[in-house]
C-alpha cells in the first residue's frame, strides 16, 4: 500500500474521445431504460445535458483513484461503480424532459438503473431479487 503521496496513483483526465464514447454508451443505455420506465413515445423526447453526463464520468474515474487509494483496492466494485452514478444523476439530475418533473424522472431513472444492475448481479450469483410495489415506491 502507497504510504508516500509521491507513490499514489494520480488521476489523469479521460482524453476526449474516449469520454465521448462512454457517454455515448451511457446515454443510450438510460434511454433503453427510460423506454421500460415510461414507453417508448415519452422516451423519444427525452432530453439530456452531455456535458452533466461527462462530468458524471469523470467523477466516476476520480473516485476509481480514491478506492485505490485509500482502500487499498485494485478496482471499485460493480455495486459501488452503480451507486455513484446513480447518485449523481439524482443530483446533477442530467435528464430532462417536457412534461416530467426533472426530479421525478431522474430518480425514477436512477432507481430503475439501480435494480436492474442489482438485478443482473443476483442473477450471476443464482439469486433473484423481489421488491413489492410498496418498498418499491419507499425506495423511489
């Protein structure tokens, strides 16, 4: 473990294309959510900030360094990766659309991002997960 600030790995800047393809990727796979979340006709008009979006990235990339840092991990976990951005989009809220509320959509869309990759990893490990309509709405 780096005991020396000169032995901790520095968090470099993502260079521009590669930012640009996640956000690509990232932006496409929201509005496949957004689809399940509220159909496909109010999804179409979904609008986004890509700016927002990048930044969410970035934040993403920083915080990789800092689990390396300080928890002396080679890499962040999948759960904690999701969590972070579904944190941010809550409060950059980097979604919009004309007739949802920016903040009901982007926790909506955060919850079900959340539950899906929640979902996918039970699911690697033979689990299912199971959440009633009542817990879902206390989560939201």
């Amino acid at each position: 473990m780096a005991n020396k600030p000169v032995e901790f790995p520095v968090f470099s800047a993502i260079p521009a294309d590669v930012l640009e393809n996640i956000a690509i990727v990232f932006i496409k796979r929201v509005k496949i959510i957004s689809e399940k979340v509220y159909g496909n006709k109010t999804a179409s008009k979904l609008k986004y900030d890509t700016d927002i979006i990048k930044d969410i990235i970035t934040r993403i990339e920083k915080r990789r360094t800092y689990f390396h840092i300080y928890h002396n991990a080679t890499k962040m976990v999948e759960v904690n990766e999701i969590a972070l951005v579904c944190f941010w989009i809550i409060k950059l809220m980097p979604f919009k659309h004309n007739n949802i509320l920016n903040a009901n959509l982007n926790i909506k869309l955060a919850y079900t991002l959340m539950i899906e990759i929640l979902s996918f990893i039970a699911e690697k490990k033979g689990k299912k997960i199971i959440i009633e309509n009542q817990q879902q709405r206390n989560l939201i």
